[in-house]
C-alpha cells in the first residue's frame, strides 16, 4: 500500500496534461508505457486520498422488461 500525498496528484495531473509518461512523486520515478496506465494510477491515488474523480462520468441504468 503506497502513501499516496496531494502532490503526487498533482504531479501525475500535470505529466498527463503535458503528454509526459514520466511522472516524479514524492518518493520515486515512474515511467509508463501508456495514458490508460497514467490514468488508472490517477484514480488509484485520488481513491487513496478520498477525492473523488472529477472525470468520472455519471452512468445511468435501465430496466428492461419484454412481454414474450
């Protein structure tokens, strides 16, 4: 389990907003192989540190019922 900080956050939102796949926390380098990576670990970190995601979209749900 990883001691996720605020400025790890930041410092993967700002690697992602400039294209970087490179991202210096607080602690330790990582380099990864893809946005979707970057992105996984994004929510990972703001799940740890009880933020919700702001990219989240809502989802809706519908009932479906036929009359066979």
């Amino acid at each position: 389990m990883n001691n996720w900080t605020e400025a790890d956050l930041k410092a993967i939102d700002e690697a992602i907003a400039l294209g970087a796949f490179e991202v210096e926390f607080t602690n330790h380098r990582v380099k990864y192989r893809s946005l979707a990576d970057m992105l996984h670990i994004r929510k990972l970190i703001a799940t740890s540190l009880g933020i919700a995601d702001q990219n989240a979209r809502p989802t809706t749900t519908f009932a479906v019922h036929s009359r066979d």
